[in-house]
C-alpha cells in the first residue's frame, strides 16, 4: 500500500521547527498520512506584526498543498488568524476554502467545535504565549459564546521555546488552573508546538474535566472532515467520542 492509501491531511505551519507534526502523527490512525508544510518567511518570534504579516502566507502555503492532492487542509497557527481579531478565523477559513476547493479545518475553529461537543460553557485555557496573546484567545473564545475563567500562560515569545518545553509544563499550569476554578467545565490548552498529547489522559483523570489541546482538536476535526472514524487510543475523552461514534470506513477515494 502507498503512503496517504486512506486519506492525506495537508497542515500548514506558521513557524520552522513543526512539532506539532510529532503531536500529529501519535493521534493519527493506519493509512492516514500528515503532509506538513511551514510557510514562506516563517514565524520565529511570535509578535503582533509577525502574526498579521504571515496570514497571506498561510492562504499561499494552502494551495501548493492543494497542489499536493491532500484531501483536507487543516490550519495551525492561532494567533495568525485571531491577529485578524475574532473574526480572522472565519476569514482565513474562507480563503482557503475559496482558493483550494478543500475541506478546512482551523485550529480555533476545531478548539470550539470540540468544546462544544463536549458540552463545555465554561473553561480555563493555558497556553505557553505572553498574557498578550492569552487575551487575544479570551476574546475569541468569549465571543463564541464560553466563559473563559482565567489564562495562565508561560511568557515565551519564541517558537523555537514553545518546543523545548517538557510535558510536565502544560501538565502543571493546566492543573493549577483547574484548582483554582474549580467551576470550569474544561481545560483548553493552546498551541500544538508544546508537548502536549501525552497528557491529556492524565490530565483528565487527575481533574475529572475534559482536556481539549489544539493538536488533538485539530486531528479530531481533520477525521471528521474526512469521515474517519478511528484515530489512535489513550489520548483523550475528545477522541473517544470520534471512536465511539464511528462507522465503517472504506479506503481512500471508495
């Protein structure tokens, strides 16, 4: 069987160290291959001016992928879009829509699909970004409709930081924030460049509320675009439910 037999997902990368490929490819079941693709002039610190300049990058990233005959575009780099203001999420979705003619899935657009599925209306949300960029995120989140009870974020502003973190750093800032909101209905935990995936299991044992990370957010929508019903076990309520619900799936292109 070629690569990619079941489906290929085509994710566009705002910065050059892409681990959030790695995050990708533990949640993503047999026959689906990632095709991963950094933008032209690529994020390396994550500033307002950086953020607004590379959202016509990412539209450009889009179409070679297209190009590629991926069969789902999936959009990282929140802060790209919400530099647009709440809106920019939609905005960029649209555009690639438009200039693709694929299925599009935004990594803001997948965190509030998924809290919605989970029945969230309430949440705290940590990220390893400055206060800043944590209260770009609360204004999108607001505007969708949930009450984000606090942020707590790392202060880092370089890409090549977010990456080099362990696993106990999201781990430890999510926890502190569920203690002390212990009225929230969910923890958010953004960015898919930090490690993240492995502890979301834990997280939502140790708290008893679901955990929605953007990579896992992002591959559940993905699969959901695609009509793939399986993704890989241990990583989250949120992939349980895809499992769950799934039907039986053919090949790629049957």
């Amino acid at each position: 069987m070629r690569y990619g037999w079941r489906a290929r997902i085509g994710h566009i990368a705002p910065a050059i160290l892409d681990t959030s490929a790695e995050e990708f490819r533990k949640l993503l079941p047999d026959g689906v291959l990632h095709v991963g693709l950094t933008i032209s002039e690529p994020i390396q610190t994550l500033g307002a001016e950086q953020a607004a300049a590379a959202f016509e990058r990412m539209v450009e990233a889009g179409k070679r992928l297209a190009r590629e005959q991926v069969d789902v575009i999936v959009c990282g780099g929140a802060p790209v879009a919400l530099s647009r203001g709440p809106n920019g999420d939609a905005e960029l979705a649209d555009l690639l829509r438009r200039e693709t003619g694929l299925p599009v899935v935004t990594a803001n657009g997948a965190v509030v699909d998924a809290l919605r599925l989970l029945g969230a209306r309430s949440l705290v949300a940590v990220s390893p970004f400055l206060e800043s960029r944590n209260e770009e995120m609360r204004k999108f989140l607001e505007a969708s409709g949930f009450r984000v009870l606090a942020t707590r974020g790392l202060g880092l502003v370089n890409n090549i930081d977010f990456a080099t973190q362990s696993a106990e750093a999201a781990y430890g800032l999510a926890r502190q924030a569920a203690a002390a909101h212990p009225e929230a209905e969910a923890i958010y935990i953004a960015c898919p460049r930090w490690p993240v995936v492995d502890i979301i299991a834990a997280l939502e044992a140790d708290t008893g509320k679901p955990v929605v990370a953007a990579a896992a957010a992002m591959v559940w929508g993905a699969l959901r675009a695609l009509s793939i019903g399986e993704s890989r076990p241990g990583y989250g309520r949120l992939l349980e439910i895809l499992r769950s619900s799934a039907e039986p799936r053919g090949a790629r292109g049957l």
